[in-house]
C-alpha cells in the first residue's frame, strides 16, 4: 500500500488548498456555501447564545447564596496570618545604612502604610472603645451599617510612629521598626476574651545571639480586644487594624538574621506544620554596616 | 496452477528479468518486492537427464561426490527455509514506547524536567512538583507502553509454520553409495529416492517413478492425489508431472529424483519468502487511532504553542509559559485512551473467540467489521475439502445424492435392479479401506486409507449398502489390475481405468464377476450392452446419446464423472479354478455391460450458502480465489451463492444469445469467472476493471502469487480485504489482505500463522459474526472515543482562562490524570459493552476514507458543544466555591499574579487576608470541585454516549449493566479521591463540602436533554441539516 500513496507535487498541494478555501465551481468557501456557512454561524450564535444564558442564569443564582458582607464559609481561615511590614520580596528587611537607597523605598513604603493611623484621621473617622474588650456591633435584625471602628493612632507607636523622625524610623541609624500585622478575618474573635501579645525572638541560638534587644510598641507587641471582631470591608469601612512594631536596636551588622514573630492568643495556633504563617511570620534582618 | 510461468504484470521490468533467466539465482538471492511476485521461473523439467547431469554436475547412477556436495553445501547454504528477520524486542518494546501520544507526553515531561531546572537555578530551594509531575508523566508512557508491548507480543510468528514442514531424512545416492541425511545437507544435483509416505527433502526432477502420487495440497490447495512421472508433460514447471515439490507428501509409490532447487529457492521456499516479504499492513482500526492521535496532538500542539506565544507576549515569565504548555498537552492528551480502546478490542476478541473466532492480531477485530470484499479459497473453506458422490446416472435418470456433512438423507430410488449392480460394483472396484479400530465413529468421520475419490465412494456405499469390508469378504477379490490407457500419458488418474474380479456372494453362482470403473467415455468403449432397469440391453444410438447428455450434465456442473461397468464371466470358459494373470491379461476387457455414472464434488459446507447471503445483505462482496478449475469453481460459487442465481457470467449470456463472447457487452454481466491464464495477461487495470464492475466475480486456477494479485487489486478499489484459505498456497494472500483467515481445523499451519484470525470451527459462518462484532465495535469505539474527548475540552478551558484572564488556576496537572486515568477508565471501557444501535449487518461497510472513527462531527460536538458544556458546568462549581469562601467571580479576574506570589495576607472580597498556605488550599479546593464536576458531567456525557441517533430510552438505560458499574466506579473512585484522600497533600485535593458535589447536575442535565434534541432532530429528518452536522 505503501508504494500506492500518491506523492503529491507542491503545486497540488496549494491548488487544494485554494480549492479548498475558495472553490469557484460550488461557491464554497472553506467546504461550505454561503447560505450554509450563514445557517452555521447563526447555530452557534443562538446555541452560544443559549449557553451564555444559562451560564448567567447559574452564576446569578450562585451569586444569591452569597452574601454582599460576610462569606458564607471561612473555615480556611481558623487561624490568621501573621505579616509584616515594610512588605519585601521573600520577607527580608535588608538595610545599608549608609546606601540611602536601599531603605528609602521602605520608608516610602511605611510612610504610605501608616497615612491611615494618623492621629487626625483616626480621631475623625474612628470611635475612642474601651480597651479590654471586643467591640461588637451587632445587627440584631436591622442592618447596623456602617458599623465603627475603634482608633489606633499612630503615636502609639511610639518611636517607631516615624513622627517627626529623621531616622526614618530607625533605617538610617541601623535600629529598623519592623511593623507586625494580624490578618483580618471576619468575625473572628482573636484571643477568645483574653489579652493577647506578639512576641518576637531570633529563630536559631545565633540569631537570637546576633539579634540583639529590641522594644516593642506598644508595649509587650499587646493587641487589645478592642479591634475585634472584623466586620468586613463593606461594613466596617475605616477599620484600621491593629498594629504591634518591633524596633530592633542592637543587630549584629553583615549578618543574616532569622527572626519570628507569634502572636500569643488562646484561639491562635502557631504550630502549623504546613502553614508557615499561621499566627507567626518569620523574616530576615540583615544591616549592613561598612 | 496452469502457465502461470511468469507474472501477469506485462512491464519493462517485468521482461528485462525474463531475459535473464539464466541468473536466476543471483537474481532471486536479491529480488525487490516487484519481482517477489514472479512465477517460478523452472526449466529443468524440459531437459533430459543427460542435460541435467551436465547441468548440475552430477551424475544419475553414482550422484554426486561427497566433496562436490560440500562444495555445494557451502556455496547455496544448508537445504532449509531461512527465517525471517525479527525486529529485536527491545525495538518493539522502545517502538511502543514513542508511538501515539507518547512522544507529546515524554514532551511534558521533559519540559516538567526544564521547568524544574530553571526553577531550580534561580532558587535551589524550590519545589520539587514540576520533577514529580514529570515522573508521573513518565511512567503513565512506560505502562501505557508495556501494557501495548503485551498485547503485541501476543502475536506469533510467521515462520513457524513453514519450518515445521521440512523432512528431517532424505536418502540419497552419494558416491555410488545410498546414504541417509539429513535433509538440511541436500544440495543440488543430489539423487534422492522418496517412497510413499515420504515428505520430499526438495525440489526434485523425478527420473524415475514406480506408480508414484504425491498429494500438492500444501502447494496448491488442492488434495487430489497427482501421479508423478518422469515425462514433462507440461511447460509450466508446476503442471508437469516430473516434478515433485519440496515438502510436498508422497502418498504412494516410489521414485528416484535429482535435487534441482533446495532451500529457499524452492517452490514452497519462494512462497514462503512471499509470505513474509509481504509487509504487515497497517489495520484500518490502526489507520483509524493513528488519524485520530494527528487530530488530538495537532490540537495539543497548536493550543500549546498559540497559547506559548500569548502568554510570552503578555508579559508572562518563560518558565510560567512552559508550565502552561505542560498543562496544554497534559489536558489535551487523553491518557488513558490508547489502553481502553486496546481494552474494548480485546473484550470483543473474547466475545469472538466464545464464537469459535480465534484472534491473532488484536486490531484485526475491527478490521473484520470493515471488511468489504472476501476473498476466500474454495477447498476447505467453502467446501468440505472431502470428495462426496452428489450424483447418480441410471436408468438413464439422473439422482441427486446427499452431499450435507453427514450424509444423512439418501433420497434416491433403490429399488431398481441397476442400482443393485452399480451399488456391487462401487463397493467391490474399490481399494481403499476403513483405518481398522475406528467402530465408534461415524461412518463420515472414519479415517480412510486410499485417495480422494475412492474414499467418497466407499463412504457413500458404507452409508448406503451397509457393512463393505463384509460384502468384500463375501465377494473374494481374485485379481486387481489397473488397466493403463495407451492414448494418454501414463498417472493420470482419470485415464486410468480400474478393473477387479470376484467371486460372487451367491453361493449357487459360481460366474467370476469383472468390475471395472473410470473415465466415463473409455468405459463406455469398453461396453458393448448397458443395463435398464435391471435388464441387459444392447448399447444402441440412443442409449449412448443419453449416456452423453447425461456426462455432460455432470460435467458441466463441475463434477468428477466416472463410470461403471461389469462382467459376469461364463463359467465354462472361467471355472473357479482359474487363474488370472494381469500381465497376461487373459479375461476379456470388452463387451462389458455399461451400468451407470457417478459424478463426485467437493460439496460446500451447508453453512456457507447462508454466510454467503448475509455478507452480501451487509454489503460485502464475496469473491472466490481457488486453484482449482474454472468449471467446478463456478459450480460451487453458484452453490453456496457466490454467483447468484439469476446472474450471469458474460460466457452465459454468449451461449443464451448465441454470439460470440466478445461481442457481450461486458457490462451486462454481473458475474465473471476469470481464470489464473487471463489474469496473467492482464494489466491492473484491467483487473481493477473486472473487480469494479462485477458483483459476482470467481478466479479459477490461479497460483498463489496471483491471488496476491487479486489481492492488491481489490485494496486498489479502497476496499477492505479479507482473505480466507486454508493452504500454504494462501499464505502470501493471507499475509497480505487487510484481515487473513485462516480455517483451524483443515488450515495448514503456515496460512494459521499468516493470517490474523483462526476460525476454529472452520465454519466459514462464523465471518459473518465476526463481521458484526466487528461493526460493533467500531461503533462502540467511537462512542469511546467521544465520550473521552468530550472531557478535554472542560480539563483545557481552565489553562486558556488561566492564561488570559488570569483565575487562580481551576484544575492541576495531577487532578486531570486522575480523571484521565483514574475516573473515566471503566466507564470508556463500558461503552464496548454497548448493544447496536439498528441492524448493522444491513448496512453497507464503513468507507475506509470516508468514513473516519473520528471524524469532524464528531471532534465538534465533543470539543464544542459537550465539552463547551461540561466546562461551563465546571466553571460554575469552581465559581461556586470560590465565592462562597470569599473571592467572588469579578475579584478573580486578574488576581493570579498575587495568588499565586509568596504574599500572606491577600486580601479576598471582603477584606479579609489569606496566608499563602490558606490560598493553596483553597487552590486545591477549586481543583477536587472542578474535578468532580467533570465527574458528574461525565456521568451524563456516559449515558448520552451509549446511542449516536437513537434515544436512550430506545436503547434501553439499563440494558448495559456495565455502563452502571463505570458510573458507580467513577463516583466511586472521586469520594475515595476527595474523602479518603483529601488528606494526602501531593495529590493536590481536598475535602469537598457535599452540595458542591451536586452544582454541576442542571449542567449534566442539559447535557442529556440537548443531546436528546440532537438524536430527535437526526431521527426525524435523516440527511437534514442536523444529520450532516451533528451525526458522529
């Protein structure tokens, strides 16, 4: 059979193509006649049509199960990550003190962040709460909306608030502020009523060597309760969440230094084996001094 | 096998190796396909035996030296068939392992592998899934492979059948001595002796023979025993009777010959060269799955690279747009297919073999299903291959004998005085004899020791008359003689007339009664009286005019007449004290009295007539290739149906008309019979002609180089070409159709290698099963076929989406080979369970151009309309649990980047913030949903797939049981996969919540009710728009 197979000369070969693409005897354009390739066309338009429709038609639905305001399941967010601030490519805060480039990009960066923690801003957006306590806004059968949210003003961060600073909180002497932030999950009631804090240390025996003493603001990385629950974007509109920064003052120069952050809250679980940031986030720090 | 000395192929070439005649055997040692079909080219049996010792350096009384043989031995290579060139395992194995998709996978793979090395230089750290990904790649190729290797070792080997027929001893004349040998020494130029019952150690030119006959079926097909002399008695080497073919039986008698041709260059040798220098075709089912691999890759391949270049140039990383092309392929590619549809066809096997159909070659199932043109051998296959009395002459009357298998229903009138004598004379003129301890058996299963016609002759009186070895007993034989004719060349049976004389049973008759059978008119020039009704009467005109008519009539349905006569000797002049002499010939040999005719055939199987008709009602044309004569070829295809009853060969027409043949117009004639001496004078295109444009076509005498011939001249008018036979002869042509048939009972086991299927039962019926199990299959394939296409479409929309609206990823590269492999398996598997549709054996066969197993309909409506489906379905599910976590649809749009970053706290649609891990999970979350709504789409996709025009309700939903197994399976297998596994994290799935299970069902649902719209549309207006579009 082999030797049967017709070798077909190039020229043929496009001679049936053209035939193919146009062919003059039968009208055909690409095997089909112009009132075919009309009916075909207007197949798929209503047939796609059809499926756009119902396509539509189950999305809307879905979407009815949905609410605007709270997810209807959050089970993969038991736990809340940690993370921190000034956001780096793989989390390391690396500083050249004397390379004012290399940290200005993150002053930048934390000046931006920290816009919404201004004291004026918050005093006119947010409520003054009661510490020690989960300020709940409930609905009880009337959408309570907006809902309000509790001030966390800058100064309370203290030497790290970058208020008035020319150290640019602390990257340009080699003392950076390293501003640890919990995840907002809605509804979620971090602490389960107790007091909780962020605690940082150096990962390994060396770090915590090479680390050095740091401050935290405020003070013992406490998060009041206060802050609690979330209600979600659309509800709790100026919710600024709470803020813990952690100024290293004393790191070991020209080395890489592993740090971890937790938080300590009853309902927080840090020891997640496959998610490395739930209730902890661990960073590098290196300052390089010449 | 008449002057078929050289090839019908009339071309230069063809003459240019006429010309060289005389180098043959140079020639032969290097032949090209072209010349393999060539006649033998012999002329030795033209020489006299002082030619030959010159010739082949021998000499006849002394043969040759032992030093000249070594010489010999040496230079032509030992007396044996060569075998074949086998491809090394390894080769088929490796083979296996880059044919189909393979080479697209092992593409993936490699690429998993690159993807990984890029990662890995710039961050040594990373993940090793793209490494895994490719293993899993790897090994899904290698048991795909080895599971096709299997099945492919499975098939035997050509060869073995030949070299089980080579004589092991050959006694021959060395150095003036007799010497035993092996027949592997032989050289030519030997002399060797062969007796009765010898197989002959080579080609031989007799030199001399003492009453020897020697049974050419394993040459020709046909067992009629053919005497052996030493005169040339033809040109063509294979009709002249001094010649005797290596492996051929010598049944009886002895004769010295010289070794002309030895291994190889045997007659039997080039056969067997032809037969495996014939290439293995390629099935059409082969054909079929190769096309449909082009469309699926070409699919792959040009997504892949489309989609490459898009991702490239929207500014996507090259590594993130190789693992795009990863997932292109890998959805693109149905993985488990190949192994399924291997699976559905060896099911079918079985279901065949259960039905006496032994499959060799798996993908010949199919190949019988698009069969459109049989060409099948008389002997053994249409007929029963046994000589059976079918008629009767006496009385000047005409009976019909039974001639079914058992001879059971012997209608005829006895009652007359002449039937008394003629059932004397069948009994006693004969020398063959039941094999003794055989009482059990039935008379027509009962081993005889004799040749073809007298075994039919004692069967018949056994069935008849009763207990012959006890009549003969009765009627002692005084003498035998057989009585040669001095007008025609000694051996031929025909010529030969046979006479005995008894002693009669009649203790008050002492008369000696000569009997005396064979050829019809000598018979009659040995009568002077013919016996009516009992009664003696002189032989006048008219008598003899009606012995003629009546010879005619016999003769012209092909049959083998022979006549009867007999003597009852005067007692004076022979008292029982005589003795005969046969050399002295001293008892009368004339004047006998003419008692009546029987006319023997090969009578068809009773099955065959039915078979015939239904292959014709399923469109497939019949053709009968036989060895045998034009005459008995067309009686036996008007028989069984080949030629159907009121068609007409032009040779008929001629003689209803009464003109010329060459002035019928050759169109008018449905049937033609065609004999080996015209074919060889044809050109192909004159044979295409014949093949095109006759129903009913018979070739008679044709050499087995000619039926490869044929054979190619039908696969010329694209048609599909079973060939069934039985002998040696049928080999090449077995080998060479698209699907051989060999018969398991009477098949030699050369054509049983040869061919791809064995008919166990030798019941050419059992073809017409394997015809419909055959379309079945190819049915059910394409439901198959659809149903796993249809799922590619819902696996690659995810990556397109992907790329170009930037979703977290819907399904993973591991997920689509769990549906691949996993879910979809059984129920793919169970749609060859699938009953027909209509009644496929009214159908024509399948056009093996046109029409494709996979063809655009049906790539359309699985990628388009089905699949297009099933991904929206998908796609809502995905959505579904998306949103209901947090991120809905239009927050999607765009989020890839930062999903898929190393970024903890991405913020979902309600401001809430998500780890890495947290996204992961939900990742995989979206995986197992969009997994199982591909599952449960599946399941409606399954259901639609079991009919392609007919409604499902009018197949009946629960009448393949098997399809609910692959439902219940596929379920089965994702709860494992979501519930049991969800906790593994390399599988990438996870714990689905209950109701997403069931999101996709109105999807699922509208995929039943269009399809059943599609079918309605179809049903109603057969050839309309819907049809042509729409029909699969």
């Amino acid at each position: 059979m082999v030797n049967r197979k017709e070798k077909k000369s190039c020229g043929q070969v496009v001679e049936e193509w053209k035939e193919f693409v146009w062919n003059p005897r039968t009208h055909q354009f690409m095997g089909r006649t112009g009132s075919s390739w009309a009916f075909i066309l207007l197949f798929y338009f209503v047939f796609y049509g059809f499926l756009t429709a119902m396509f539509t038609l189950t999305m809307w639905v879905l979407l009815q199960t949905v609410s605007d305001h709270t997810p209807k399941y959050q089970d993969r967010l038991a736990t809340p990550g940690l993370m921190i601030r000034p956001k780096t490519e793989n989390l390391d805060v690396i500083v050249n003190v004397s390379d004012t480039e290399s940290w200005d990009q993150h002053v930048q960066k934390l000046n931006k962040f920290l816009e919404a923690y201004n004291d004026s801003i918050q005093a006119q957006k947010n409520d003054v709460c009661r510490p020690g306590r989960y300020y709940e806004q409930p609905d009880n059968g009337v959408l309570n909306y907006p809902k309000r949210a509790c001030q966390f003003n800058r100064t309370q961060l203290g030497d790290c608030s970058g208020l008035g600073d020319p150290t640019h909180y602390g990257y340009s002497t080699g003392q950076p502020c390293v501003f640890i932030k919990m995840n907002r999950v809605i509804n979620f009631y971090a602490g389960a009523n107790q007091s909780m804090n962020v605690t940082c240390a150096g990962k390994r025996d060396e770090d915590a060597e090479n680390l050095g003493g740091f401050v935290m603001f405020p003070a013992n990385g406490h998060i009041d309760l206060m802050y609690f629950p979330y209600y979600g974007k659309q509800f709790h509109v100026n919710y600024t969440q709470p803020l813990v920064a952690v100024k290293f003052l004393n790191v070991t120069p020209n080395v890489e230094v592993n740090v971890e952050c937790r938080i300590n809250a009853a309902n927080i679980a840090t020891d997640d084996e496959r998610d490395k940031f739930a209730g902890r986030v661990a960073f590098k720090l290196r300052i390089n001094k010449t | 096998m008449k002057d078929i000395q050289n090839s019908g192929k009339e071309d230069g070439q063809e003459k240019s190796s006429r010309g060289r005649k005389d180098t043959c055997w140079n020639r032969k040692k290097n032949r090209q396909k072209q010349e393999i079909k060539e006649e033998p080219d012999l002329d030795d049996h033209k020489l006299s035996s002082e030619d030959l010792e010159k010739k082949y350096g021998t000499n006849i009384v002394a043969g040759l030296s032992s030093a000249r043989a070594a010489e010999l031995l040496v230079r032509d290579g030992p007396n044996a068939l060569s075998p074949p060139k086998e491809t090394p395992e390894i080769i088929k194995f490796l083979k296996q392992m880059v044919g189909g998709f393979s080479i697209l996978l092992w593409f993936g793979a490699i690429l998993c592998w690159i993807a990984y090395g890029i990662q890995y230089s710039h961050d040594p750290s990373s993940s090793l899934d793209n490494v895994y990904l490719g293993a899993v790649l790897a090994v899904v190729v290698i048991l795909t492979g080895m599971f096709a290797y299997y099945q492919e070792a499975k098939s035997t080997n050509i060869m073995a059948g030949f070299s089980k027929m080579i004589p092991r001893q050959a006694l021959v004349i060395r150095d003036a001595e007799k010497k035993t040998i092996p027949a592997e020494q032989l050289v030519v130029g030997d002399i060797v002796e062969i007796k009765g019952g010898d197989q002959i150690p080579a080609d031989l030119r007799l030199l001399s023979s003492q009453g020897c006959k020697v049974d050419n079926s394993s040459l020709t097909g046909e067992s009629e025993p053919q005497g052996r002399s030493c005169e040339c008695t033809h040109d063509n080497p294979l009709e002249t009777k001094n010649i005797g073919f290596y492996s051929t039986t010598c049944l009886e008698g002895t004769a010295t010959g010289m070794v002309i041709n030895t291994g190889d260059r045997t007659v039997i040798g080039q056969i067997a060269s032809l037969a495996s220098g014939v290439g293995n075709e390629k099935t059409p089912i082969a054909i079929e799955i190769e096309h449909f691999v082009h469309i699926v890759a070409g699919v792959a391949v040009s997504l892949g690279i489309t989609f490459f270049i898009i991702a490239v140039s929207m500014k996507y990383p090259v590594l993130d747009s190789i693992i795009f092309l990863i997932g292109i392929i890998v959805a693109n590619v149905p993985e488990g297919l190949l192994a399924t549809v291997t699976v559905a066809l060896s099911l079918t096997a079985k279901r065949m073999a259960k039905k006496n159909c032994l499959v060799k070659n798996l993908e010949a199932v199919e190949t019988l299903g698009s069969t459109s043109i049989i060409c099948s051998d008389k002997t053994g296959t249409l007929t029963q291959n046994r000589m059976t009395v079918a008629h009767l002459w006496f009385d000047n009357r005409i009976f019909v004998a039974d001639t079914s298998e058992d001879h059971s229903n012997q209608m005829f009138d006895q009652s007359s005085g002449t039937w008394a004598s003629l059932a004397k004379i069948i009994t006693l003129c004969n020398r063959a004899e039941f094999k003794t301890g055989q009482e059990s058996v039935p008379i027509m299963k009962k081993i005889v020791v004799g040749d073809a016609s007298e075994t039919a002759l004692l069967k018949f009186s056994e069935v008849i008359v009763g207990d012959v070895m006890e009549i003969r007993k009765r009627n002692r034989k005084e003498m035998e003689a057989p009585i040669n004719n001095t007008l025609y060349p000694a051996c031929s049976i025909l010529s030969l007339l046979q006479l005995s004389i008894h002693e009669t049973d009649d203790p008050d008759d002492n008369r000696f009664l000569v009997v005396m059978k064979g050829a019809p008119e000598r018979i009659l020039e040995k009568c002077s009286t013919i016996m009516i009704n009992g009664q003696e009467q002189p032989l006048d005109e008219s008598s003899a005019e009606a012995f003629h008519t009546a010879y005619m009539e016999l003769g012209g349905l092909g049959e083998r007449v022979l006549g009867f006569c007999h003597l009852y000797l005067p007692a004076e002049e022979f008292p029982e004290t005589y003795s005969f002499d046969t050399d002295a010939m001293n008892f009368p040999t004339s004047n006998l009295c003419f008692v009546g005719l029987l006319s023997l055939i090969d009578p068809p199987r009773s099955t065959v007539p039915d078979a015939v008709a239904k292959c014709r009602s399923a469109g497939i044309k019949v053709i009968m290739v036989t060895g045998d004569h034009p005459i008995t070829a067309k009686a036996i295809a008007r028989s069984v149906g080949i030629i159907s009853a009121n068609s007409e060969t032009a040779e008929d027409i001629a003689k209803r008309l009464n003109i010329a043949v060459e002035q019928v117009n050759k169109r008018d004639a449905k049937a033609a019979v065609v004999t080996g001496m015209e074919l060889k004078d044809m050109s192909s295109e004159q044979l295409d002609e014949i093949l095109a444009n006759h129903s009913e076509i018979v070739f008679a005498r044709t050499s087995p180089q000619q039926k490869l011939i044929i054979v190619e001249g039908c696969q010329r008018q694209d048609a599909v070409v079973a060939v069934t036979g039985d002998g040696v002869n049928d080999s090449p042509a077995l080998k060479k159709a698209d699907i051989g048939i060999a018969m398991g009972i009477a098949g030699s086991d050369a054509a049983k290698n040869a061919a791809d299927m064995v008919l166990l039962d030798d019941n050419f019926a059992s073809i017409v099963t394997g015809v419909e199990e055959g379309r079945l299959i190819f049915d059910n394939l394409k439901k198959t076929i659809a149903y796993t296409l249809t799922k590619n479409i819902a696996e690659l929309c995810p990556f397109l989406i992907y790329i170009v609206l930037g979703l977290p990823l819907p399904i993973g590269t591991i997920t689509i080979l769990f549906i691949d492999l996993g879910t979809d398996i059984i129920p793919s598997v169970a749609l060859a369970y699938e009953k027909a549709e209509s009644d496929i054996m009214n159908q024509k066969p399948r056009h093996k151009k046109e029409d494709r197993l996979v063809n655009r309909p049906l790539a359309i409506y699985s990628y388009l309309h089905i699949g297009l489906m099933q991904s929206l379905g998908a796609f809502v599910v995905y959505f579904t649990v998306y949103a209901q976590e947090g991120f809905r649809p239009g927050f999607l749009i765009g989020l890839r980047v930062d999903w898929e970053k190393d970024m903890n706290d991405l913020e979902d649609s309600y401001g809430q913030e998500w780890t890495r891990y947290q996204r992961q999970y939900q990742e995989w979350t979206g995986y197992t949903a969009f997994f199982v709504a591909i599952m449960v789409q599946q399941i409606a996709d399954l259901i639609i797939r079991k009919t392609r025009r007919n409604s499902i309700f009018q197949q009946g939903l629960f009448r393949n049981k098997v399809i609910w197994v692959g439902i219940a399976s596929q379920i089965i297998i994702a709860l494992i996969l979501s519930y049991g596994l969800g906790s593994v994290t390399a599988l990438n799935l996870t714990m689905l919540r209950p109701q997403y299970w069931f999101v996709a069902v109105p999807f699922a649902a509208l995929i039943w009710v269009y399809d059943e719209v599609r079918k309605f549309y179809i049903r109603r207006y057969p050839g309309g728009w819907w049809d042509m579009n729409m029909y699969y």
